[in-house]
C-alpha cells in the first residue's frame, strides 16, 4: 500500500484541525480548547474526504469507482445535508447521477 494514502487525509484533518483552533482562539480572543472537535468550517470532515477524493483523482484517474465515495461526501457538504423540502427532488438527483 502506498503510503500517501494513510498520510493525505492525517494531513488533511490536521490541517484543518489547527486552522480551526487558531480561527475560534482569535475569535474568541483565548485559546479555544472548549471548541475542539467536528463541525464548522474549515470542516475536518470534509478536508478528509476531499483530499482522497483529489489523491485517487491524480493517481488512480478521475473516472476510478473509489472516487465516487469522496463525490457523495462533496456533494453532502455542499448543502445537499439538510435540503429543504423543496430542494429535495434536486438534491436526490445530484446525488444519484453518476459524474466520472
């Protein structure tokens, strides 16, 4: 196993976990310990998934099937998580087409 593919998403969620922390320290003017964890921006989650999403992109091709995992995530952070009522027919079917 390649070993970037451990590394790139520690990365990633590291990354995104110190801009984070140095994001709610400034704003809250103190170290923010108490605001550690998932949610907000820049999301942890969504660093995770977008950096394999891109590694597998760039070494297995864009059109590779383990892709499609890292799109459904993209999509889902892309506001399809909570969609309103309204919205919910297009968002089903932006999550159900098949873009490779």
């Amino acid at each position: 196993m390649d070993l970037s593919y451990a590394i790139t998403p520690f990365a990633a969620w590291l990354t995104a976990g110190v801009l984070k922390f140095l994001i709610n320290s400034i704003k809250a003017r103190q170290l923010a310990f108490g605001l550690i964890g998932y949610g907000g921006l820049p999301s942890n989650h969504s660093a995770i998934d977008s950096s394999m999403a891109t590694l597998i992109a760039l070494k297995e091709g864009i059109s590779h099937p383990l892709r499609s995992g890292g799109n459904s995530g993209l999509y889902r952070h892309a506001g399809c998580k909570y969609p309103a009522a309204a919205d919910r027919k297009t968002c089903d079917k932006l999550q159900s087409s098949d873009i490779r």
